[in-house]
C-alpha cells in the first residue's frame, strides 16, 4: 500500500479544510481502504470523516432525509425507511454482505467504484484509472459490463444497488463545500463515460455529500427490487430493477423505474415509464413497453444476454410491484 | 500513531501503528490476538470479522485508527474464562470445523445473528453467513451449529 498522512476530522469544515488534490474522505472503507491495497487507489491523505454531525434519518418537508454517513445496514433496518420506501430498504439488503452492510455509508454506496475487473488489476490497462490506457474490456472478458450508456472508453457498470432504487424516486444529493451546500439530482449528479470515464461524478474536489434528499411519493410504497445474479446472495448484480407502480381500476396511473448493473451509471427507464401511463396493469403491456428499455443497447461479445433479460426483469419487477401476482 | 482501544473489555494501547495498517493486523501482530484471521483482506471472505461497538465488521477493511476510542470484542472475547459460549459449544458438538480457518469469523457472525434473531430461519442463517466463506464447503454442518445454538437458547 501506497503510503499516506491519516487525519481525523470531527466537523465538515475540518475535513474540508483538510482535502486537496490527492486526499480521500474515509467513512466504511469497504470501497477505499479495499482498493488502497490494491495500489488502484493512492491518496497521499486519508481524511476520516467518521465523526463528522452527517448522520439522521427523518421525514422533513416532504421528504425522506437520509444522512451520508448512515450505514447501509441502519438505513435498510429503520421503520421509517421501510415504510416510507421500502424499496429502499430491499435493494440495500440485497447488497453485499451483513459485516459489509455493516460499515459501508450511504454516501460511500453512491461513491464506490466499479467492479470491472480490469479496473480492479493495476496490471492491466484501463481508461478509468490510468486515462487514455485503453480498455480490455472491449475485447476482453465483459460478461459483467454494462450495454448502455456506455463508450469506446468505458464499459463498466455502476456497482451500486441502492442508488438504482434512488433514482427511479428521483432523489437528489446534497453537496457540502465552503462555499454552501448545492443539490443535484442523483441521476445527473453521475457523469456518463465519455472519453472522459476518469471523472465519474460532479463532485468537486473541495466537496462531499452530505445526505440523501428522496422525496415521499405515498404510491410508492407499491415497489420492489429485483436483483439477478449468479448466486443467491453477496452478489453483484446482473440485471437489476427499481420499480414502484400506481395501478387504479386496473390501469397504470404512474410509474417509477430504473436499471443496474446494466448501464454505465444508475439508469432510468423514462422510455419505459412512459410507454406503461394509462395501459392495463397486465404482463403483455408490461413486455410490450419494456421492449425501448434495451433502445441505444450496445452489446459486447459476453453480454449480449443482458439485453433480454434486462427487459424480463422489468417485467417481473413490474408484475411483483403492481401485485399482480 | 498511537491508537488506544478497548478490547474484548480491557483498555489497550498500541504504539507505532502504520496508517495503513488494518484493524486487523493491529489485533493479531501487536495485540496478541490471532484468533480473527486474515484470509482475503478484502471484505469478502469474513475470516476477520469482529464486533466494532458491537456490530460485527471486516477488521480487515478498517483502518487501525479508525478504532481509536472505540470497543472491539474478537472470537477469544466469547467465552466466559474457560466456558465456551454456546455458539463455539454448538459449533464443536456438530462438526461445524474442518480446518478451522474460516471458523472463527463464522463464531462471531452467528453469535450476532442470534442476539438479533433468537430463532432464525434457514433463509435468514444463510443470508446472514453469506459473507464467511469456508473454502472447505462444510456448509451444512455449520448450519446445523447455528440451529443447535438457537435451539438452547
């Protein structure tokens, strides 16, 4: 491992006043101090932010708050969450495993980095750690990485569960540096891979994220997360779906949706939703509007098959979401 | 960096701590505990798993300072002097061993489970070992300690 100053920060402005080019904020350490000791990440400063007042979950005007530094496993497990937006809780308990729901925050979730396996190895080439490198996964071995969204830069999918569910309720991020806070929507807060897949988010180097801002959508409550992978449990994701459903009288009033494991960042599904607004709540309307899900799909030589069971898996989702069955 | 830490109840102090060393190198190399072992150090295998303010974490993914001030209890904290708890009890009377490294992390991630939930299900016993890997497979034996020490409880 690279070596590095530690420093614990006990409130934002010490930690920011702390960060610079070359520094990490350190919460769970499943994502950082893991990729430390892979030499993919080398910060010169590691600065705790453990202690820092980002912690809470409450309903405050409208919306679900969720602090950064909540952990994965306080937030699936709080009474709140789970009846506010229970989908929430379901996609973070089909999340890694209970000694790493245990440490990972939230904030961190959003922040991890991806699973490709190139990424991974700093013996191989790869555009998102060492830019303009090139990317093996192209030709290599991409049974795991994403078909849409994606570059001749960059294939990697978002490794992240709970972000999917955040999207698809429109959360948005809020963003704390000197200056003040500012807000992103989750969805836009991601950069696509561009030829640029080094920078993956808005975040500035002076910044971090304070909390997690989903606002309460009563309907959703009617929602599920369906993950599919190649074992049942401590996996990442193949395909993934976030679905909530309003059906009155047998007809979809509105619908929420998003993808992982798929795409390049957390993907929503407007096409989808739009296709499904007023058709009859029944599995043919749902595979008929599933069908855009994969428009723009750009398959690689091993994952071809995400494109099909990208849209099956909307359509369980939507099935299980609406109680069809 | 010095880090001062409370371990399995009795106040401890290391010195000359790395700021990349891992909780749980700082457990095993400098506090005389080898009993939580170092497999994967990645997070993935739960070899290492310790209660960290009594939540079990991998001591392999946080960093030593990060358990400054703060309470650790590892698998030699379980038994009561000479008394096993009832999970290592459980874990001996059915097998649950093979080579044993994976043991250890098994013990503390059980022993969590059911002070969380007396009466597990079979779903809930896997889902909650599903991140302690035992290279051996020796899964169902393991099972069955964990059902065994919740059937005493």
């Amino acid at each position: 491992m690279h070596a590095f100053d530690y420093a614990a920060a006990s409130t934002v402005r010490g930690a920011l006043d702390l960060a610079g080019p070359g520094s990490a904020f350190l919460a769970g350490g499943t994502t950082l101090v893991d990729l430390m000791k892979l030499d993919v990440l080398t910060p010169d400063r590691v600065i705790d932010v453990n202690a820092l007042p980002l912690k809470g979950i409450r309903l405050h005007d409208g919306a679900l708050r969720i602090g950064a530094l909540e952990r994965m496993s306080d937030v699936a497990a709080h009474p709140v969450v789970r009846s506010v937006h229970p989908v929430i809780s379901k996609a973070l308990l089909l999340s890694a495993s209970g000694q790493v729901r245990n440490m990972a925050s939230i904030g961190g979730n959003l922040m991890q980095r991806t699973r490709c396996d190139y990424f991974r190895d700093v013996t191989s080439a790869c555009n998102k750690r060492r830019p303009g490198s090139g990317c093996p996964a192209l030709t290599g071995v991409n049974r795991n990485h994403a078909v849409l969204g994606t570059s001749d830069s960059c294939v990697a999918t978002h490794a992240s569960d709970v972000a999917v569910a955040f999207v698809a309720l429109d959360a948005q991020v809020v963003l704390r540096s000197k200056d003040g806070d500012r807000v992103a929507p989750l969805e836009e807060f991601y950069r696509l891979p561009g030829s640029t897949p080094d920078r993956e988010n808005v975040l500035g180097p002076g910044e971090l994220i304070a909390e997690v801002v989903v606002p309460v959508l009563p309907w959703a409550r009617h929602s599920t997360y369906l993950k599919i992978r190649d074992r049942q449990s401590y996996e990442f994701a193949l395909t993934s779906v976030a679905a909530a459903v309003d059906v009155k009288r047998g007809v979809v009033q509105d619908v929420r949706l998003a993808a992982g494991g798929v795409a390049a960042k957390p993907w929503r599904l407007r096409a989808v939703e739009e296709a499904l607004k007023g058709g009859v709540a029944i599995e043919r309307t749902f595979a008929e509007a599933a069908e855009s899900a994969v428009d723009g799909a750009r398959p690689l030589a091993h994952n071809a098959f995400k494109t099909a069971l990208l849209k099956r898996t909307i359509v369980r989702a939507l099935l299980d979401a609406a109680g069809a069955r | 960096m010095r880090v001062n830490v409370t371990v399995n109840g009795e106040q401890r102090q290391a010195d000359d701590v790395w700021e990349g060393e891992s909780l749980l190198f700082m457990l095993r190399e400098r506090l005389g505990l080898p009993g939580s072992k170092n497999a994967c150090e990645q997070g993935e295998c739960g070899s290492c798993t310790v209660y960290l303010d009594n939540v079990p974490v991998c001591a392999c993914l946080v960093a030593a300072g990060q358990a400054q001030d703060r309470s650790v209890r590892t698998v030699e904290g379980l038994a009561e002097g000479d008394q096993l708890d009832p999970v290592q009890e459980a874990f001996v009377e059915a097998g649950a061993v093979q080579c044993g490294f994976c043991t250890p992390g098994l013990v503390v991630q059980a022993h969590d489970l059911l002070d969380r939930v007396p009466n597990p299900s079979d779903p809930e016993i896997r889902e909650a070992l599903a991140g302690n890997l035992c290279r051996c497979t020796g899964y169902e034996k393991i099972l069955d300690a964990v059902r065994l020490a919740a059937s005493r409880r």
